[in-house]
C-alpha cells in the first residue's frame, strides 16, 4: 500500500481515533498553559499526528521508543495513558515521570518510552545505546528514534548513524522533517536538503515519506520494521510533515508567512483520512460525532485526573536526585 493505494478502512478509523486524541489532547493542553494551570515549556505536535501515530502503531510492545521534546504525541500513540501524561503536565505525582518531568520530559520504562529529550538530537546516542542492548541480549526488538531535522545538524547525528550502520544495530531513524528547526528554515542550514540522501551515505536504506499521510506511514513503517527485525541493520525515514502552531507556546513565529502555513492546513492528517474514509463508506456523521465524544469525555477525565491528583511534598524533593547514605543526602 502507497500512498495511492486502497486504504483499509479498519487501519484508516484507528489511525484516525489515534490521531484525533492527540490533536483533542494538545487543543486543551494549549488552552490550560493559557490559563497557567500548566507551567514551564511546551511544544505541541498539532500537524504532525500522522508521524507518531502511523509508526507507533506498527511497532509491537517489546520495541523502545526515544522520543523528541515534542513528545505528547508519541507517548500517547505508544500507549501511555492520557491520564498520566495529562498529570505530568500538571507536574502531579501521579504523572507518567512523577510529575518530574514535564512536558518535554514523558517516560514510561513499562511501555518501552524513553522520554521526551529535551536536547536537539540528544536521544539518538540513546537510541544506538538501546539498540545495541537489544542485539546483545537477543530481546528481539528493536529501538525507533523520533527527532528534526534540525538535529542533522548536530554531530550526534553523524556518530550516531556511523554506528548503527557499522555494528548492523536494529534500530529505525524517524526525522520529523518540519522544514523549520526552531525558526531556522531547513535550506539556510543545510547545504543538501534532501536528508535520506545524507542517512543512505552512510550504508543503510534511507526513503522520504509523506508525513501528512497515516496510512502511508504506516505501510512505510511497516516495511522499514520488517527490514530492521530481519537484523539487517539500520533504516533511516524522512517523514516530510509540518507544525500548524508556533514551536512553542513561547514563539512570536516571524519566520514563516501565513500563506504558507494554510497550504499546508490544507492537508491536514485528520481531515484527508476522514474524508478518505467517508469516501469508502467507512465514516459518516454519527460515527464522527461517536468519536469526537468518545475522545472529548477522555480528554476531560485526563484533566480531572490531573487537577486532583497529588503535589510532591517539598521533603521528597532531594529523592532521584542525590545518593543518600544513612539518609542523609550527600
């Protein structure tokens, strides 16, 4: 299946109800950083959903995730629940990092989610770590890392597609190709702008991929996992995708015009799938309406979950974060 192909309609309504609790989630998210109810940075995935959601969901549950600091959608696409990432941006306890982390910072060990890296690049050495434990101890998964393009510009990147090209590691390189890192636009950075040319020079199989479209990278997805798990080494995908909203709640974004933001709203992940799949008979009104109250109703028990749940007492606050003995501090 390309991206021309068929879609099936039973993958097309999950990835859609996958996608539209991301998009649900970081509307309201926005909405609550207006009001200060949660605090510190955030940097919403609102655009980007059919990256997370068609790679996540071709994964299987012994994989591991590394994630960028525009994580919401990856964590929630990999399974975490929304309670728990709506009470970590509510820095309550009963948050998926104990309220420790953030926004930038979601982890859950249980569900193989490595964070929320805050650092540009900073979770591809962590990805290559991952995978080279995977092959050691034959667990039979492999390790999937999200980041920018603007990490491409980072030495870590090369070190760390050297590696996992030269020590056969299973690992699947996903760049977020947004064409802005931060406010830098993609060709004022890099000389070569096609960015899976630059991942095949180093011996792995490297395709572009329409990140505006699910089903395409699910089936991409599907086919870079298969060559992974067949221990053949790395795979490297550049998902072409856009962020509708500013880089973070923070950003005045002077350095793209509005016309060119509405181009790309015109090919909106959630609107072409809904409309591809009211095409095939397998959505209609009611159906919408069912899963817009279906993801509305989670959304606002997140919310509560958050708004009850529990502050760190501030004699906690030494704990994960300094050895003790005899506990005391040191």
């Amino acid at each position: 299946m390309g991206a021309d192909a068929p879609v099936d309609p039973a993958l097309g309504l999950r990835l859609l109800r996958a996608m539209l609790r991301v998009r649900r989630f970081e509307e309201r998210c926005a909405e609550l950083y207006s009001s200060t109810a949660i605090r510190g940075f955030v940097h919403l995935y609102v655009g980007e959903e059919a990256v997370a959601v068609g790679v996540l969901d071709a994964l299987g549950p012994d994989d591991a995730v590394v994630a960028t600091y525009r994580d919401h959608g990856h964590a929630l696409a990999r399974g975490l629940s929304m309670r728990s990432v709506m009470a970590e941006m509510y820095g309550k306890v009963e948050g998926c990092s104990g309220g420790r982390g953030g926004s930038m910072h979601l982890f859950d060990v249980g569900h193989g989610f490595y964070g929320g890296n805050a650092i540009v690049g900073g979770g591809l050495p962590l990805a290559v770590g991952l995978a080279l434990a995977q092959r050691r101890t034959g667990s039979g998964g492999i390790t999937v890392c999200f980041f920018g393009e603007g990490a491409v510009a980072e030495g870590e990147f090369h070190e760390s597609m050297n590696l996992a090209a030269l020590w056969d590691l299973p690992v699947l390189f996903c760049c977020e190709n947004n064409l802005y890192a931060m406010g830098t636009a993609l060709e004022r950075s890099e000389s070569n702008v096609d960015l899976a040319v630059k991942a095949a020079s180093y011996g792995m199989p490297a395709w572009a991929v329409d990140g505006m479209d699910a089903p395409a990278v699910h089936h991409a997805t599907s086919r870079a996992v298969a060559a992974v798990r067949s221990g053949d080494g790395p795979v490297f995908l550049e998902l072409h995708t856009y962020r509708f909203r500013a880089h973070s709640m923070y950003d005045p974004e002077r350095y793209r015009d509005h016309e060119e933001v509405d181009r790309w709203r015109d090919r909106d992940p959630i609107e072409t799938l809904a409309a591809t799949l009211r095409g095939l008979g397998a959505l209609d009104d009611a159906g919408w309406d069912a899963l817009e109250a279906e993801v509305a109703a989670e959304v606002d028990d997140a919310v509560a979950h958050a708004e009850a749940g529990t502050v760190e007492p501030v004699e906690d606050l030494t704990r994960h974060v300094y050895a003790e003995r005899n506990g005391t501090a040191l």
